[in-house]
C-alpha cells in the first residue's frame, strides 16, 4: 500500500494505491473516486452500538465504507475531506494510540481500531463535547483540518483555543477554563480556552468553523 499526499495546505487529499488483495476503510464521504475495478462495501463503524454512539459523541459517520483490491493489479482510490483545510498522515506502531477532537478522522489502514475516551464535562463547557476520538495502532491513519495544521512542541504548559485543539498523543493534561477573568473573558471573545500541560508534540489547526459562523452573522 501506498498514500500519497497531495494539495496541503489549503486543499489536502490522498492517493492511495492498493496493491491485489489489500484493502483501506474511509469516512462514508470520503472517497472523491477510485478506480472501477475497486470493491466498496459500507459496513457500521464497530459494530451498530459503537457506530451509533460515534455519531453521537465523537462526530464520526455511523457508516464507514471498506474498499479492497480484488484484482492482480495496482488499484488507485482518491480520498479527501468534506471541507478546505489540510490532511496529515501518521503511521501508529502496536500499542500506541492518539486522540483526535470529533470529526477530524478521515480514513485508515484496516488495522486501526478508533474508540471514544471520555474528554469530561470540562471539555463540554468549552464546546468541545463530552468524548474524544481515541485512535489505536498498529497502522496508519489520516486526519483532517479547517485550515493548516501546525506541528507545536510542548515541554510545559500552552494556552489553545478550544476549536483550534485538533490531535495529541497520550500524556497530557488538558482542562478547559475561562481565558481570563469573567468579565474580560465576556468580552474579548474568547470565552473558554484550553490548557495543555505535558510533554510532546500536539496538533494545531490555524481556523475553526465557530470563527467561520462567527465572522458570517457578522456579515450578514
């Protein structure tokens, strides 16, 4: 298998070449073409409970779609995402995982399981929901953005806005709160922020669709 990466930052997608009997899975809207030798099968995304409560809580299609290679020879498959922005690739080793906010998975080798891992209701009170998207390797998966996405190293504390808060590894603290006192955090538009204490690299994105809606019914 091979993914290729193409259109960052602005108008991220892959290509991904399945070799004869390989096989990738995506989002329910994720696949832009594919060649017509290609099987596509819609299956529930873990089963019909964990499918209903990924639509629920971690903002993921309740149908993910597999598409296998049944042929002798190379099979391309073009997949993108529902919004401008950029995708990033990552390749999980067995036992480790990453958490992504809801709705930024976008497709994945077979061998990648996603679960929800409860976020708490400080998360809830920053517009973040109550779960996040746990990812578990071993494989490798590819997620989403409205925006760029930046790479920001972390030895300490950092202060992020909770829409721009997209993926990150396992170790970190991450609590929502008031970004300043009550009535500077009333009316300097931020609201709510998050803090994330730890160390590593996390995964930022440079817009959010609240400050798209926000800019909007200004303008309207």
């Amino acid at each position: 298998m091979e993914i290729k990466v193409e259109g960052r930052p602005a108008f991220g997608y892959l290509h991904v070449d399945l070799a004869p009997g390989e096989s990738f899975v995506a989002e329910s809207d994720a696949m832009a073409s594919m060649s017509a030798e290609m099987e596509m099968k819609a299956k529930f995304n873990g089963g019909f409970f964990r499918g209903i409560g990924k639509k629920m809580f971690a903002g993921e299609s309740l149908f993910v779609n597999h598409f296998s290679n049944p042929t002798d020879k190379t099979l391309r498959l073009t997949i993108t995402q529902g919004f401008p922005g950029d995708v990033m690739l990552m390749d999980l080793k067995d036992g480790e995982d990453f958490y992504m906010q809801p709705g930024a998975y976008i497709c994945s080798e077979p061998s990648v399981k996603l679960k929800m891992k409860w976020a708490g209701l400080h998360s809830w009170f920053g517009g973040e929901g109550l779960f996040r998207l746990k990812v578990e390797g071993p494989g490798k998966f590819v997620f989403g953005a409205y925006g760029g996405l930046v790479e920001k190293e972390i030895d300490g504390e950092l202060i992020v806005d909770t829409d721009h808060l997209v993926a990150y590894p396992p170790g970190f603290e991450i609590k929502t709160q008031l970004s300043g006192g009550l009535i500077s955090s009333l009316t300097s538009g931020e609201g709510f922020v998050m803090r994330v204490k730890g160390k590593g690299k996390v995964i930022l994105q440079t817009r959010s669709f609240a400050g798209l809606a926000s800019w909007v019914n200004r303008n309207l």
